[in-house]
C-alpha cells in the first residue's frame, strides 16, 4: 500500500469578522443557567431514589467486576 504524505497547512489568516469585540448574550446567559440548575436538580432526584449506599455499592461492584486480573 502506497504511504501518503501530509502536507503541511498554511496558517489561514484571520478574517475580519474575527478581530471584532463579541458580547456575550444576557439571554444566552440566562438560559444557561436555567438549564444548570435543571440538569443539577435532577442529579440531585436521582442520587435521592438511587439512595447513597446503592450508589457506593454499585460502584465498588463495577470496579470489583472490571479491574483486570493479573495478565489479562
């Protein structure tokens, strides 16, 4: 099979647009957050029906099950 070279790429210079100052939206922002503290809150519910000890059995039992042993 024949080897490719790469060839090197030139370093493209930056348009216009890009030297421009951007904002950020307040809107964006906003809904950011929102969305944060959605995602945390329901971490948070599951964490509560999982319960704390299921949660550290269930990870001491996928360690025990996928640590490997010896030379495998």
């Amino acid at each position: 099979m024949e080897r490719q070279e790469r060839k090197p790429r030139s370093a493209k210079s930056p348009s216009p647009s890009e030297h421009q100052d951007v904002t950020p939206n307040p809107k964006v922002i906003e809904t950011g957050k929102k969305l944060q503290e959605d995602i945390d809150h329901l971490v948070e519910e599951i964490d509560k029906a999982l319960g704390e000890n299921a949660v550290k059995e269930n990870a001491a039992e996928f360690v025990k099950n996928n640590v490997q042993k010896g030379g495998e």
